[in-house]
C-alpha cells in the first residue's frame, strides 16, 4: 500500500489485492489498535530487526520519525506508548488504512490473485493471474510471508518465486504460542509484567525478556512468551523441550522474600503468597511443592521456605512444541537477503523486479518494527522504482 501510495502520484499503477478489500492484516494488528511504528533511534532499531543492518541504506531515507510525520500530515496524529511504540491517537487502526484506502481503491484489482511471474531473458513483463495476463515495466511483490493465510498471505509468493530460481530460506514461526505437554492446569490465567527466561540444556540463558504470561490448554502464551517463541523454536531443532523460565516474584531478592515471609509466622501461607500472585498461581506451586494450602508459615522449616522461594522465584515450563507458522503472527525466514539489493530492494537476478516486507528474510519483534519494516521498503522501492523510471 506504501509502495503504490507513493508511486501512483507520477506513474500508471495497479494494485493487485487477493482480497475484496485492503489492508486486512493491518486492521488485526495491536489488537486494533496498530502499533504502526517505534520512535527508537535507526541503531536500536536494526538491533531488533533480524538481519537488521540491511536495512541501513533503507532507514537512512526513511524513518520512524518520518513515519509519524507522514501520518500526521494525512491527519491521523500518533501517539507514543511504553517502549517507544507509536500508535494512532484514536487507537483506531482503521485511520491509518484509511490514509492509504481512499487512493488506493482507484487503481486496486480485488479478488485478483496472481499465479506467476511474466519473464523474458531475465527480464519482468509482467504478471499472471487467475483471469489473465497484466503487462508492467516494473513489477513489486509484497506478498507478505505464510502467518494469517486467512488474511491472504499464504506462501504463495514464496513459491513463485523459488519455481524461478530466487532462494528461499527456511519459513519458520515467529511471535506465536508454545506448547507444553505438562498438565499446568492454570488455563485462562494471566501474570503480568514479568521476567521469562530462555534456557538450552545446559541451563545457559538464550533470551530474556519481560512482559505478560499468559496460560492455556496447550501451554504458554502472551506478549513475553511470544517474543521467546522464535528462540525456543530454533533450540528445539537440536533439543527435545525446552525449559523456560519465570520469575513469579519480582522487586526482591530472594533473601528479602525469605525474610517477608518468615515474620508473618501465624498467617497462613497462601494468604502470604496471595499478595504477590494469583491465589490459583499459588494453589499451584504449592501443590507441586508437596505442601498443604492450609499451612501455617510457623509449620514449614526454613529451609523448606527456602526451597519454595527457589521455585517461586525460578517457575519452570517445559516447552515441546511452537505452535504451526500458520497461526504466528509473524512469518520468520523469505527471500534471501543474497538476492536482493539494499538501496533499492530490486532483485539481482531479474531486471523491473523488486521484493519488500515481510516476503524477504527480515524480521522484527514486537512493538512496531515488523510495520516500520513494511512501510520503510514500501516508500524507499517505491522511491528507487520511481527514479530509475525517470532515468531509463
């Protein structure tokens, strides 16, 4: 939608939409509400861009702050949010499809999916689709990658692209839901703000983060779980589970704790731990600890304390399983980096063909940079095409 939006201002485009209408995986995104961008400098920005420094000619013309000030000058103001992420001030992600949506219906094909490429000696002509043949001197994919099919990105740009010879790398799921085959039985239980740990078979940390936990039938979800997802999924390509870890207690230290609980011998022990977590969460790991929810503080020894402490404070899941890619929302993996060139997303193999977004080997976490990444390379090829037009 970047990428026409700006393009159609000087040049003949067509849009070609799969769907009966635009921007539907937009509409989905931050609940709603479309965490469209991050307001973090270009240098932690590529940091948390998987293969991130590719995009450093990109983000040098096109940035978050000119992202904000592109929306602002379309009349939808945005809004920053905890860790840098912006958000339209109405919380509305239908405005910002709206900036693009009145345009863009003049030059978009609905319900037009395209099933091949149109080359000629290495050179693009063109398209095929399902009711035709579309001629074009330029031709950009923005196919996305597989996660929410139903929303029309589906892989299908993956396997047009790989019939011609363009390398693929492994699509694999990031953002999503794991899955435990231990019975938690804590299902519809959320834990807020807290520490989750990565950790391979050699009890060496992966990758922390902080955030809400959420349980399931199946296992684990929530924002924090789900930017562990894509590092548990490559640690179970050579392990059979794998362990995370959370900090059920948090702003002590484990001898602090120890002390808050033991001067409140008369309470009741749950009653204690209630204050700090979820009565069902405490219900729990006291079962799991072998101890009696009716227990007074005074009838454990310290050092059985000590040991509950240990696992209030180090909660363990074992993960089995990453929920299907197609359920992620975010697709890991696409079109070589090899393949295509960074100033201007043009592919190195035929000549008027450019690849953007999440169809390429790029990738974000969450918080705005997957969409910082869509609408950086939409503007920047749409830039590039439109130079080398004027030029050829």
């Amino acid at each position: 939608m970047m990428a026409a939006y700006q393009l159609m201002k000087d040049h003949e485009v067509i849009l070609l939409e799969r769907n009966n209408s635009l921007g539907k995986k937009l509409l989905v995104t931050g609940n709603g509400r479309c965490n469209i961008t991050n307001n973090k400098p270009t240098k932690e920005l590529i940091k948390r861009i998987h293969h991130g420094k590719f995009l450093f000619s990109a983000l040098s013309k096109f940035h978050p702050q000119a992202i904000i000030s592109f929306f602002n000058e379309n009349g939808v103001p945005l809004k920053e949010e905890d860790n840098q992420r912006m958000f339209p001030e109405s919380d509305k992600a239908v405005d910002i499809l709206k900036v693009f949506e009145e345009e863009l219906n003049k030059i978009t094909k609905f319900n037009t999916k395209v099933i091949d490429l149109l080359i000629e000696n290495d050179e693009i002509k063109g398209v095929i689709t399902e009711t035709g043949t579309i001629l074009a001197d330029r031709v950009i994919m923005a196919t996305g990658g597989v996660s929410y099919g139903a929303l029309g990105s589906d892989g299908l740009g993956h396997e047009i692209l790989q019939k011609h010879g363009v390398e693929i790398t492994d699509l694999y799921p990031v953002e999503t839901s794991l899955i435990s085959r231990e019975p938690l039985d804590l299902q519809g239980l959320t834990l807020k703000n807290k520490k989750v740990m990565v950790k391979d078979n050699h009890q060496k940390v992966v990758y922390s983060t902080t955030g809400d936990v959420l349980f399931t039938h199946f296992g684990l979800s929530g924002p924090a779980i789900m930017l562990c997802s894509e590092h548990v999924h490559h640690l179970l390509k050579v392990q059979e589970s794998v362990s995370l870890e959370c900090a059920l207690i948090s702003h002590y230290t484990q001898e602090a704790f120890f002390t808050q609980i033991v001067s409140q011998p008369a309470k009741k022990l749950t009653n204690v731990l209630s204050f700090y977590l979820p009565k069902r969460m405490v219900s729990f790991v006291l079962n799991l600890q072998g101890i009696d929810e009716n227990a007074l503080v005074r009838e454990l020894s310290h050092k059985r304390v000590r040991q509950l402490i240990e696992a209030l404070f180090h909660f363990k899941v074992e993960i089995h399983e990453v929920m299907d890619i197609k359920k992620a929302i975010v697709t890991g993996g696409g079109v070589s980096l090899d393949e295509v060139n960074p100033q201007n997303f043009a592919s190195k193999r035929f000549k008027n063909l450019f690849m953007i977004g999440e169809l390429l080997d790029l990738h974000g976490e969450m918080g705005g940079y997957n969409l910082t990444l869509a609408l950086v390379s939409g503007y920047v090829c749409a830039r590039e095409v439109s130079a080398s037009q004027l030029t050829n």
